[in-house]
C-alpha cells in the first residue's frame, strides 16, 4: 500500500512539474513539490524501518 502511495504521489509530482506557470502560481508550485518530496521520503524511511500505515 505504501508503495502504491509513493508512486501516486511521484505521478502527482510529475504532473505538478509539467505545468506551465509564472509568478505567484510557480511559487506555491515549488512550495508544494517540496512537500510532496518530504512526504515521499517520511515514507520511504518508514517502509525501510518496517512501520505501517
């Protein structure tokens, strides 16, 4: 299940890069890519660690 997570999120990811955007609009982008790569790297840690969601 985490696995699927992790690849959903990198689809998100990927769609959130492939946007055109300027302003204001690309710094909320980046600001929510940078989330989204915390979150995927909090659960690569915890599949490695063993915990479960």
């Amino acid at each position: 299940m985490t696995e699927d997570l992790i690849k959903k999120l990198k689809n998100v990811k990927q769609a959130l890069v492939s946007k055109d955007m300027t302003g204001e609009e690309w710094e909320e982008r980046e600001e929510i890519l940078e989330k989204l790569e915390d979150v995927t790297t909090y659960l690569k840690d915890a599949l490695g660690k063993g915990i479960e969601f």
